[in-house]
C-alpha cells in the first residue's frame, strides 16, 4: 500500500502503515550501525567516541524493539521514542556538517516512522471502538 494512500479506517489498512513503520525503523537501525562502524575508529577511541558508539547502540536497540512492536501493530511509544531520537540526531548532524546530503535519507526513513506511529494509533483506536461495541 503506498505511503500516501493508507487506509486508517480499516484494520487492514492501519496495519499496513505500522508495517510501513517497521521498515522505516529497520532501514534507519541498520543505516545507524553503518554509519557508526565506518566513521568511528574503534582502536583508537575516546571518550566522546565512546559516547558516540553507546548513543548510536542506544539508537538501533529502540529501532529494534520499535520494529518488531510495530510489525505486530504495536509500540506507538517505542515509534515516538525512535522519532524524537531521531530528530535530535538530524539536528545534531546538521550543526556539525550543514552541507551534507544524509538529512534527506533520515528525514525520508522519519517520515515512515511517523506512518508507523499513525498506524499504532489507528489500531489503538479500531481495537478501543471493538471492544466498546463489544459491551
């Protein structure tokens, strides 16, 4: 189902775009794991390399989680959380190196992260409205 298109009415659909958000939260673990290992050196680190390693592992491991909650129509909150980290991480990058091209990458993979978190909450909503008609 295209990004634009999603369908939230529907469970299928709002299922659909949590799914969308699992990829987007895979894509931007594995971009984070690559980007680390190669701008890092690892046999002569800091401190603040240090820092930077642990953060970047602090990143994929909520991407993860975040992934394998939403596949499951899950994890709005481990999608925020992927989010806002995600955001802080782009505005960092980019008040060190404005000139560079990746923020396009980050904010795309973002913006199926944020389907994602509309998705979850599209599910949250037809699951409450099921079970009050249920009663």
């Amino acid at each position: 189902m295209p990004f634009r298109n999603a369908d939230l009415g529907t469970r299928t659909g709002a299922l659909s775009a949590a799914q969308q958000g699992t990829l987007g939260c895979l894509l931007l673990g594995g971009l984070t794991i690559a980007a680390g290992v190669l701008s890092s050196d690892i046999l002569f680190s800091s401190d603040v390399a240090t820092v930077g390693l642990a953060l970047i592992g602090l990143l994929v491991v909520m991407c993860l989680v975040a992934a394998y909650r939403l596949w499951h129509g899950r994890g709005l909150y481990w999608a925020v959380a992927v989010l806002v980290f995600g955001v802080i991480l782009a505005v960092g990058m980019f008040s060190i190196k404005p000139e560079s091209y990746e923020y396009i990458v980050i904010g795309v993979l973002l913006l199926t992260v944020a389907q994602g978190i509309r998705g979850a909450q599209a599910l949250r909503r037809l699951d409450a409205g099921a079970a009050r008609t249920a009663e």
